[in-house]
C-alpha cells in the first residue's frame, strides 16, 4: 500500500470576489474521487496534512497509473477549479520505503501556473508473517485489551458528541466494548477479552480488524478501520504486544486506535477431540 499526505498549497490568485475561497484538493483513486476537507476563508494559502492509505499499488504500476491532483474552491452551488497537477506516476513512487516529498506546480486549464500544491508519499511493505506457535491448540486463547481511540472529527451528531465503541471478529463472533457516551474525539476504553477459536482463525488465515463505531439510535456509523492483524502473527509467542494503529475511513486517515494483546497457551484437555 502506499501512504498519500497532502500537506498544503498557495494560490497565485484567490477565486473568491467576495471574502476568501474555499480550498480543497482532490485526486482519483480505484474509481473514487477522493479530497481533503475543505478549509473554510484559507484564501490564498491553506494547510491540510491529511493523510490518505491507498492500497494494491502494485495493480496501479502495472496499469501504468498516475496520481492527478487538483484543486478547488468550494462554493454553495458548485466547486471551481483553482488548478491541477501534471501526472505522478506511480512507477516514480516505489523504488523504496522512503518518505518522499513533491512541491508541485499547479496550473489552470489555459495552462497558466496557478500555484503550488506540496505532499509525501511512501510505500509500506507487507511484513512477512512470522511462524505460528508450534504447540497451538483449540483450547488456547488470545487476550484483547482495547485501551483508546482518537478521532479527527466528531461525527456530527445532531445533539450532543458521537458515541464511540470498538469492535473486531474471531470466527464470526463479533466482540465489542462499551459504548463511550458522549465521548467525542476521545474515548478511554477498560474492556478486555478472551477470545476462543484463535487456534482456527489462525490456521484458517483469519484478521483481527478493529473497527470503530459511532453509536445511533438506529443505525451504527462506522468511523474508522484499523489495517488487518493476522491472528496468526498475533499467536505466535506468549509475549505481550502493545499497538498504536491509524484508521482509516474512505481511504482518508480517521484517527488512531491503542490496544493490547498476549496470547494464553493452555495444554489440550485429555481425551477431547476438537
């Protein structure tokens, strides 16, 4: 996958007779146009780092793929061009795992310069899954500690702040923790669980996904999404492991989630057959 920051961009000219424009970018990827927000009287220059997780890239390189980027001013009735981007080329942007930086032109349809639009890129590489633990049984579990998220946004509840929870699958049993009340931004979560049938999951190439939620009367919006952990990367030692991991909503960068796991061996009961 490959990691898209868009970090700022000057305008030679603001669009906007009245008061200041509205900027935005935006660029295509897998068929969706995706933007940053719109940044509300920035007039000639505006801040974004917003950063964007676009995944089988390699698909794009074979493809010969590029990445255009445009921007513009967001208006009530519709959005007016400010200027777009000649083509990065996707095979310019895996040659390795750095993080590498653009300052690009920017230029209106006529093809007179516009400004200038800066942003990062990186490649990330899949890890290699290491070994299962050799021993493992239907009778061992992998503990969960879901300690806390935060997000960029609020989901824009009509009354009060979003209420968040988390949640992940094992086998098609679906654990989630305590809805966070009004929470907001920031939710502390206590909840800890023992998860049974890792021992399948594993062998059967199954993901421990954490998603977040935004609890509503009747339908839960989804917030963010944590990149997969195999379970079996998670179940291979009896060490405890502590995560940091982005979510992700719409290929957009949502937040961030904190939790804990320790897989439990336990010896296989005598004379029972899984």
């Amino acid at each position: 996958m490959m990691l898209v920051t868009i970090k700022e961009a000057t305008f030679l000219k603001d669009a906007d007779t009245f008061g200041k424009q509205d900027p935005f970018i935006q660029f295509k990827f897998g068929g969706k146009e995706l933007r940053t927000d719109v940044k509300d009287g920035a007039g000639k220059s505006a801040q974004w780092d917003e950063t964007f997780q676009l995944p089988d890239i390699m698909d794009q390189v074979k493809a010969n793929g590029a990445l255009v980027f445009e921007a513009y001013d967001k208006d009530l009735a519709s959005s007016d061009l400010l200027g777009f981007t000649g083509p990065l080329e996707f095979l310019e942007l895996v040659e390795d795992d750095k993080v590498h930086d653009f300052d690009l032109e920017l230029f209106e349809p006529k093809g007179e310069k516009a400004g200038h639009v800066k942003l990062s890129t990186q490649l990330v590489f899949a890890q290699p899954e290491p070994p299962l633990f050799a021993t493992i049984n239907y009778n061992c579990q992998l503990e969960v500690k879901m300690l806390e998220a935060h997000f960029f946004k609020d989901s824009g509840d009509d009354f009060g702040k979003q209420d968040p929870y988390l949640a992940f699958k094992c086998c098609g049993q679906e654990y989630r923790t305590k809805v966070k009340d009004d929470a907001g931004k920031d939710a502390t979560f206590d909840d800890v669980f023992l998860v049974s049938k890792v021992e399948n999951a594993a062998k059967a190439g199954e993901a421990l996904i954490v998603e977040a939620r935004d609890s509503d009367v009747a339908v839960d919006d989804v917030l963010g999404t944590a990149n997969p952990l195999t379970y079996q990367s998670l179940c291979a030692d009896e060490a405890a492991h502590a995560f940091t991991v982005d979510i992700f909503s719409e290929y957009k960068k949502a937040g961030w989630i904190k939790f804990e796991t320790k897989f439990i061996f336990r010896e296989p009961t005598p004379g029972v057959v899984p």
